[in-house]
C-alpha cells in the first residue's frame, strides 16, 4: 500500500522526536500521540509512516540496503516536501 501523504523535514523531525517521547504509550494511543505532536498528520499517515521507518531499518540491518551517505556541507534542512515513497 503507498502512500502518498507528503512530510516536510520539519515534520519529520517532530515525528522522531515524538516516537521517543511517547515510545512507552500503549499501543491504542501512541499513533494519536505522535500525529498530535507532528500537526497536521492523522493517526493512520502517522502508522504508515513509522511502518516505512520500520522496513527501512530492516532493510539495513540485513544488508540489503547500505547506510546514506551524507554530504555535511549539505543543508538538509529546507523545507523540501518528499512523499514516504520519495523518503524510500
């Protein structure tokens, strides 16, 4: 299933910082949490989002996929809007 819900680098940083701090939320609240913490996100986009996050990391935990290579003379920080399948 894609999705076509389009995070900001903004609000990608909203959302990792709110999966550490609503990380221990019982499962029925922690996406509401998160999507509350991010704005302008709801519940399910938030759900597929860290699903994405989740595969991804498997990825490159098995080797299938090698670790970015980041460029620091790079701003990452505009306000470039990527889908999750951009993200991927």
């Amino acid at each position: 299933m894609a999705s076509n819900s389009t995070w900001t680098y903004q609000q990608n940083k909203l959302f990792e910082n709110a999966l550490a701090t609503y990380c221990e939320d019982p499962p029925e609240l922690f996406f509401q949490n998160v999507a509350k913490a991010v704005g302008d996100k709801t519940a399910e986009e938030v759900k597929r989002h860290y699903e994405i996050l989740v595969e991804d990391i498997q990825k490159i935990e098995s080797g299938q996929i090698p670790l970015p290579n980041y460029n620091d003379d790079v701003d990452i920080k505009d306000e470039k809007q990527v889908t999750d399948e951009e993200q991927r």
